[in-house]
C-alpha cells in the first residue's frame, strides 16, 4: 500500500494524497504535513521526498533609485550610471520617512486652519461687542440718563457762617482755602440728606487723550460717571436784620450830635425753596438743561449694565487707573448745582472701561481643537498600520 499524506490547510486537514497526488499541490514552503512514519506534523519543506514540490516565490522585488548616478571614470564618455538598490530595511526607512512627513504637514495644515477659524471668530464676536455697545450710545458720544430714588429725608443744621469774604488761592478747579467746605460755598443752612435724591450715570466714549491720567485712548475706551445727590445748602439766612433808621424832623431839635430815630432795626425772614423742590430744579437741569443731547430717557438700565457687556471671546473691563474722585473737597462733595439762593450737592465716581480680549479662553479653546485633532490623527494612524499588524 502507498504512503498516505494529509496537510493543514489553515485548520481544515485534507487528505489522504499519495505521493504523486500531494506534488501535483502547490503549497506553501510552512504548510504543516504529517505521513504515517511521523510522530508530529512537520512543515513541508522539511520532508526530503516532497521538496520538490513547494512552491518557488521570487524575491523581495527591489526599488532602484535612478536619480543619483556615481561617476565611474570621468575618461570614460560611455560610462553607465550606477543603481543604487535599496533593500527591505531601506524601504521601511522610506515608507516611516514619508508617513511621518505626512503626518507633519497634515498638523501644520490643521494649526493653520485653527489660527483662521480662531481668526475669522474673533472678528464676528468682536462686531457683535460693539453692535451691543452701539445699542447703548445709539450714535452718540455721550449718554446719560437719570434715577429718582425718592422724596428726600434729612435733618437741617446752621453752620457759624456770617456772610464774611473767603480767600482762595490758585486758580479753576485747583482753586482751594483752608476754610471749612460750607463757608467756602456761602453756606449757612446745611440739610443732611439721609435717603432719597437721584442718580445719574453718563457713558462716554472715550476717543482723545484724557488729560488728567496722560494716556491714549481709542474706540474702545469708555468712561462711566455715576452722580448721586448727597446734601444741600441755603446760600441765605434765614433772616435778614435790618438797620434802624435816623431822621429829624424840622420841628425837632435833638440834643447836639445826636439824631432822632425813625424806626428801630428788625428782621425778616427770608424765603427758602422747600428741599424736595431743590433737588427736583438740580435733576431738571442735569437732564433735560442738558444742552448736548446727551440726555436720553429709558437708558439708564442700559448705561448701569454696561460694565457687563460680553460674549465668548470680549468683555468690558475695569482699568486699574480708573479715576474715583477728581475733586480736593470730601468724596460727598464732589460736585454741586446752585443758584443764588441754593446748592445741591452730589457725590461723583469715574470709572474707565475698556473692551478686552479674553485671550485664557482663545488659548484654551485653540489648545482644545489642536489635541482632539493629534488624538484622531494617532487614531487614524492606529487603525491604519498598526491594528493590521496584530491580527
């Protein structure tokens, strides 16, 4: 009887073949066999008597690189160039090469597109910043709006002064003396508000230099003026003595140096605008006395949220030079309006404000684009070239 051969093809075992049968199949050099007088299944190149039937595969085709040519003999004019051929090792080196080259130029492309996007994102939020800024000035400079808080409440107090002259020194705003602030004023009666009064807030856009803190500034700049009403003050006594008078008559002869009196001195009272009505004549001529237009009802919610104005990528921000109080006087009385028979004081704070770039949220948000796209591209690569290899 022939010796029977069975063979592995993958996990299925075929057979039996006799000798003649199992040559007449092309098989691989590594294909398991096994025959009758084997203990274990052995690769079939190993069995001497079917050697001859294994499949015979060319070798690793090589890649010639036909652009560097190797001058041979400069004496020689027909000289051939030289080839150089690259083994496996090379090739693994190229394919690395360009893969890694790739992936190189497909990162950059990526920062690029992200810088754009970044870019192109920036303008939009930008222009929708100032469209709400726009929304509060409406094209103008300045805007201002006011708050009635209430009747006022307060309690009223004399002060020591008599009418008597003040002398300053220097000149303007920086005019100054070392007299009480009430005597500076004129003022004789004091009333101490303790509630009510007005606000009033005024927005500017700050486009020109600002003279007291020497610094430029641009359309994006802005000074915010809140204005509340504080005390006020009677530029008036109460009462006004008046002289007695003398006069003789023709009929009268009063001793010598002497003259007869007509009538004896007294006093008067004088009239005073009741409070409420002081500071209604001071808001009156804050806002609609206003002769620049700046005055515009309904605004004055706008104008107090204006601090807040933001988006993703702007804000406005508070400067650290921002001015609280301009005037030599106490913080109370920053400013006043008045007539000749009163004053109405107000406090004053300035604040500068400037729109912003939130560069922690640019920064984090184009850090974010760029690791997820690494994160796909190792993904990709992983999927690619190094899952293949494991199965």
């Amino acid at each position: 009887m022939d010796k029977q051969y069975y063979y592995l093809d993958g996990r299925e075992q075929k057979g039996p073949f006799t000798l003649e049968q199992i040559k007449e199949v092309s098989l691989d050099p590594e294909t398991l066999i096994w025959s009758e007088d084997l203990v274990n299944w052995i690769a079939i190149k190993d069995v001497p008597e079917l050697r001859e039937s294994i499949i015979k595969f060319p070798p690793f085709t090589p890649i010639i690189d036909n652009s560097e040519f190797q001058e041979i003999d400069s004496t020689h004019e027909n000289s051939n160039p030289s080839k150089t051929i690259y083994g496996e090792k090379n090739v693994k080196f190229w394919i690395t090469l360009k893969l890694v080259l790739f992936v190189f130029f497909i990162f950059i492309f990526i920062v690029f597109s992200t810088y754009v996007y970044i870019s192109l994102k920036k303008d939009v939020l930008k222009k929708d910043a100032l469209n709400k800024i726009e929304s509060v000035f409406e094209g103008k400079s300045i805007v201002l709006d006011a708050k009635y808080t209430g009747g006022v409440q307060g309690d009223f107090e004399d002060t020591e002064y008599k009418g008597e002259k003040v002398e300053f020194e220097g000149e303007g705003v920086f005019r100054y003396s070392n007299e009480p602030w009430w005597k500076e004023g004129g003022i004789y009666t004091i009333f101490k508000c303790s509630n009510g009064g007005f606000t009033i807030k005024e927005i500017t856009r700050d486009n020109g230099i600002n003279a007291l803190s020497f610094r430029a500034k641009n359309e994006e700049s802005f000074c915010l003026v809140t204005k509340q009403s504080t005390d006020m003050g009677y530029l008036q006594p109460k009462t006004t003595y008046i002289e007695p008078t003398y006069e003789t008559l023709p009929w009268e002869v009063p001793p010598m140096g002497q003259k007869n009196m007509f009538h004896a001195g007294y006093k008067i009272s004088n009239y005073r605008a009741p409070v409420q009505k002081c500071y209604d004549d001071a808001l009156e001529f804050l806002t609609n006395g206003d002769k620049s237009g700046a005055y515009s009802q309904g605004k004055f919610i706008s104008i107090t949220n204006f601090p807040y104005i933001s988006n993703q990528y702007y804000y406005i921000d508070l400067e650290e030079s921002s001015i609280t109080n301009l005037n030599p006087i106490p913080y109370r009385y920053a400013g006043n309006i008045y007539t000749d028979k009163w004053r109405v004081y107000f406090s004053k704070v300035t604040e500068s404000y400037k729109l912003k770039l939130n560069e922690k949220v640019i920064n984090v948000e184009l850090f974010s684009i760029l690791g997820i796209s690494f994160i796909l591209i190792l993904i990709i690569l992983f999927a690619t070239f190094i899952t293949p290899s494991l199965f």
